[in-house]
C-alpha cells in the first residue's frame, strides 16, 4: 500500500479533539465508538500526575491515528510507576500500515525516557504480544473491576524493572475508571 506525504507523530492538543473523535469513528463499530471517543474526550480534559500522554500520528495535515497513555496507581508502596495504554485507534484508511506500531513505540520511548516501570494494556494479546505484552506480567497488576475477556489483560516490565513479589492492585485515572470500560 502506498502511502502519500510522510507521517509525524506528537504530542496531542486539545484542538486535536475533533479529528481524534472522527478517528475514533471510522476505526470502531458502531456499539464501540461512542464510548471510545467519550473516554478520548475525558482523558483531554483530565490533568493527572505523572500526566496523561496521548499522541496522534498525522499525515497530511489529517490526524490519522492516536494513543493515550495514563498513568496507573498503586495500591502498595512498591514504588512502581507504571501506564496503561488505552485507547489505540487508527483510521480504517490507514490501518495495517504501521501506524498503530509507530504510536506505540513512540509512546514506549516517551515511557522509557521518563522512568515508568510498567505499561499495561486490555485488548489482543497477539497484537500487543508483538511489542513485548505478556499475560505473565498483567497478572501481578490486578486491573480496578472484572475483564470481561481476562485473556486480553496484558503488561511489560520497563527500565529493567522487575516483576512485583505478589500481585499488586491499580486504580486508573478518573475517565478509565468506569466498568463499561473493562
């Protein structure tokens, strides 16, 4: 597939929420994108620290993809500062491209650059298996309400982190932490 112009990826602003919505509308179902769009206009709107990161991939002057990154806290002093990926949304135009891979390694660097020990993620365990996701490291980090799909609850160590001694439960950011969610 050929693609025209090249694709830069960068911080989101909150200007970029409307083409983020329209995105979210051409990569999702009909039953998944009005809360998936919600949850991208909530975490635009949410200050959290360490802050939220989203990034959008964009061509052309089009935003054609997008990822946020919030940061998860511990129910422990493990002294573990981790992330959680959702959510991942790339225009139907442009999926299987690459695009979906360059936001996730760019925001892996930003994560690694910054110090985070962890980056979890709910979705297809073979597509983020791909970048070093594992079922292993998702059971030490109890999600904040039952998976519907427990399978799809994946993790990776960062930093040269090591696993925690016994499983430790999150709490998200506010716009992740409502059970339709999960």
């Amino acid at each position: 597939m050929l693609q025209m112009g090249k694709m830069f990826i960068r911080l989101a602003q909150k200007t970029d929420l409307n083409s983020i919505r329209k995105l979210i509308e051409t990569a999702f179902s009909d039953e998944e994108n009005k809360t998936i769009s919600n949850l991208a206009a909530d975490l635009s709107e949410e200050t959290a620290t360490p802050p939220i990161e989203s990034l959008v991939a964009e061509m052309d002057n089009q935003v054609i993809g997008y990822v946020s990154y919030s940061p998860i806290f511990l129910h422990s002093a493990s002294g573990f500062s981790g992330y959680i990926l959702s959510p991942l949304a790339v225009s139907a135009k442009h999926q299987k491209q690459g695009v979906g891979s360059q936001l996730i390694k760019s925001g892996l660097d930003r994560l690694n650059k910054n110090g985070a020990g962890v980056l979890l993620v709910y979705g297809d365990p073979q597509y983020y298996g791909r970048f070093g996701f594992n079922q292993e490291t998702g059971r030490f980090f109890v999600p904040p309400y039952p998976l519907e799909h427990p399978f799809g609850w994946t993790g990776m160590m960062l930093n040269g982190t090591g696993l925690p001694d016994t499983p430790i439960q999150i709490a998200c950011v506010d716009a992740l932490s409502k059970p339709e969610l999960w």
